[in-house]
C-alpha cells in the first residue's frame, strides 16, 4: 500500500508497483476510516474499515489485511486491543507476510528482527533501548510520513518526558495538537489536551482553562 494507513505503509515498506483500482479503493475507504475514528464519527468508521476489509478479502490480499487490523491497533493507542493485533497476526500468517508478523512480535514485546523494520520503527526501537530521541525525531520530519502517526509518536515522546524534561514535554504536544487541530481530529485533540493537562499540573501554573476544554471537546464526542 502507499502512505495512508497511519504511516503503516512507510512502516512496512512500499514499492514503485501500480496499484489496481480495486486495490486503491480499499486504500481509500481504511483512509476514510482514520478520518471518521480521529474525529469521533465512530458509525460510519466502523462500516468503512470493514468495507476496507472486504476488497482485500476479495482479492485474497490477506497481508494488507494484516496491515489494517495493526493500523486499527494503533489508532486506539493506550485503549487499543489485543484482539487487533491477534486478528492481524491470524492474516499474516495465512499468507507468511513476514514483515507483518514482524511488526507484530514488536508490538507484542516479543523476539522481532530490526532489519526488517522499517526506518520508523527502527528509530522507535531504538529510543525504547537507548532513550535516544535524535533518530526518532528525525523520521518523524520525513514530510512523507502520514500525519496520524506523527501525531501519535508525539505524544508518546510529550509523555515519555513530562517527567524529566516538562518543556521538551510541552514541545512535542504542541507538535501533536498542531497536526489535530489542522486536520479537525477531536479524539486526538482530547489526547493532546489530557497531555497538556498532565503537563501543566507539573508546573506553577493555574490549570482550569484546559480542564474545560477537556470537557468542552468531551461533550462535543459524545454528541457524535
């Protein structure tokens, strides 16, 4: 696949091949789906990552259809379930996709292969074994890299800082918040504001305009 899938297919690597209008299709509706899951439309995410599902299946593309149950494991982020990634791991193994499983054994905190990460994940790799951020920042500036997955590794670097370094902690989120504002994401702006509070309650500043934020977007969710 090419860059839509919450980075996933700069995760796992893409080649110059031509794409069939089917293909494309299923590419666009998993697209669709992102947009519709990031700003709390959860109905109609739902009927469009299945549909997403069954062009694939049609196809018998079960790699990508790995792809999109991994992808729908790291939208969810700290909510995420491991049925997901048991699902993707049942697909990849259908048709041995091997950076699939991979991927997988990565997310599962089990034995993987660096090499056959992608430059993202390798660089993510290596900030969980060292805490060195140099690489991980570098790949997130790659303007190719889909803005879902900037936005998320920035909050997993803004959390992983708040409590060593509250104003690098401060810069990331607002990276993050810059991307979902931008793109009208509401559940990730919740997350970024959530982080921002986190944030703030570290400091000796006063804390209750973001805690009505929080609640404002909160209301506008549940009204979705």
């Amino acid at each position: 696949m090419i860059v839509l899938i919450t980075g996933l297919f700069l995760v796992l690597g893409c080649s110059s091949k031509k794409y069939s209008s089917g293909y494309l299709y299923g590419e666009k509706l998993y697209d669709s789906y992102i947009d519709l899951y990031l700003k709390g439309n959860r109905e109609l995410a739902e009927l469009n990552f299945y549909k997403s599902v069954s062009v694939f299946a049609e196809r018998d593309d079960m790699c990508n259809i790995s792809r999109l149950y991994i992808s729908r494991y790291l939208l969810a982020e700290d909510y995420g379930e491991k049925t997901y990634l048991i699902k993707a791991e049942k697909y990849a193994v259908l048709k041995n996709c091997e950076t699939e499983k991979n991927l997988i054994n990565f997310l599962f905190h089990s034995d993987y292969n660096v090499d056959i990460l992608n430059g993202l994940y390798v660089a993510y790799s290596h900030f969980l074994k060292t805490g060195e951020v140099s690489d991980l920042e570098k790949a997130l500036a790659n303007k190719k890299l889909n803005d879902s997955a900037k936005s998320r590794f920035y909050r997993i670097l803004a959390n992983n800082y708040i409590k060593s370094d509250i104003k690098r902690a401060g810069e990331y989120i607002d990276l993050a918040y810059e991307i979902d504002t931008f793109n009208g994401w509401t559940l990730n702006i919740l997350r970024d504001l959530k982080l921002k509070l986190k944030i703030c309650e570290n400091t000796k500043y006063k804390c209750e305009s973001i805690k009505k934020r929080i609640l404002f977007i909160k209301n506008k969710l549940n009204k979705k």
